[in-house]
C-alpha cells in the first residue's frame, strides 16, 4: 500500500509540471495570436500604402494598394472615389468565386476580387472594401472604382490579422484634399 502510495504521489509530482508547462504554453500562445492581430489599419492614398499597425503602435505590415480613380471622397454611387474617414471591417468573406464586369468590353472576370473581401462599414456607401485582385500591375495606381485592391499574397495576410471590427482609416492625397475642397466650394455656391 504504501508503495502505491509512493508511485502515485510520484506520478502526481511529475504530472504537475507538464500539466503547468502544458497550460502556460496554451496561456501564451494565445496571447501571442491576440498580439499578432491588428489594432488598427491606415490607408494613405498620397502614399498609396496600407498600414497595419500593432496593439502598440508598431507597424506589423505594409503594402502598396490601389484605390478609387476618382479623386476626393466619395459622394456618390459610381464616382469611382474611395472613401475617407474611419471606418470599421463588418464583414470578411470568401470572394474566390466572385466575378466583376469592369465594363471595359471584356465582360465578367473571374478573380476580380481576388481570394478576400473585407467589407468596410462606410454609412450610405454600400460595396467598399479592402480585396485582393487579378490585376497586381494596377498597385500604386488609381484604378478601382472605389475599393482598396491589394495583391492577393498581401490579402491572405491581411485576412489572418484583420476581424469585424477592426478600425480602417483612409487618408486623402493632397490631390485628394484639393478636390475636396473644390466639392465643398461647388457645394457652398449652389446654397446661395
């Protein structure tokens, strides 16, 4: 008897620190998978680059992206203009399978969206968000029609690090701000 005893008491004495090493481990892996999420993303389109920047600050990635043709912020339904302010990410879903005619004569393409479609809660302006795409030449340019295109690798990276949620800032160009100025003028002239 006390032999089995010794054994089990024995056992226990092992077991407690794998036990121990074991749920810390989980403990801080979990941690860490919190720490690698984004705390928040800046979109400058003068710079044409997405930032995802960490819990602390720091910057955890960057990539070049394309954005709206239009210049300024978005006031209307097919002003090809990418919106400004901040927004949030209300939707991530699988865009694989979505097609998009651009209207260009070639019809639907397949891939247009690439692999992911992180959808931006952006008020009255419905369709916006961050996506990958079939044209990763189009990176530094204006050529969306009022989305953020980033390569389809870059959207795969984002997708681990993004969630419903997570704040987006879009910065204007100093293009950007002049147009906006212009809209705001045009604006104040037809009131009075």
């Amino acid at each position: 008897m006390k032999k089995s005893l010794a054994i089990l008491l024995l056992l226990i004495a092992f077991l407690i620190p794998i036990v121990t090493i074991f749920l810390v481990r989980n403990w801080y892996e979990g941690r860490m998978a919190e720490y690698e999420r984004a705390a928040f993303i800046v979109i400058d389109k003068g710079k044409m680059q997405l930032t995802v920047h960490g819990l602390d600050g720091e910057v955890k990635a960057q990539w070049p992206i394309a954005c709206g043709k239009g210049l300024g912020d978005k006031h209307a339904e097919g002003d090809n203009c990418t919106p400004e302010g901040v927004f949030r990410i209300s939707d991530i879903q699988n865009s694989s399978g979505w097609k998009h005619d651009f209207g260009d004569g070639r019809g639907d393409i397949a891939g247009a969206y690439g692999p992911y479609f992180l959808r931006l809660s952006t008020g009255r302006h419905k369709g916006i968000g961050i996506h990958g795409t079939h044209d990763p030449g189009s990176m530094g340019k204006r050529a969306t029609e009022g989305c953020i295109r980033l390569r389809n690798d870059d959207i795969e990276r984002l997708k681990s690090m993004a969630y419903c949620g997570l704040t987006v800032i879009v910065l204007p160009s100093e293009d950007d701000i002049m147009e906006n100025s212009r809209q705001s003028k045009k604006e104040d002239n037809a009131e009075t």
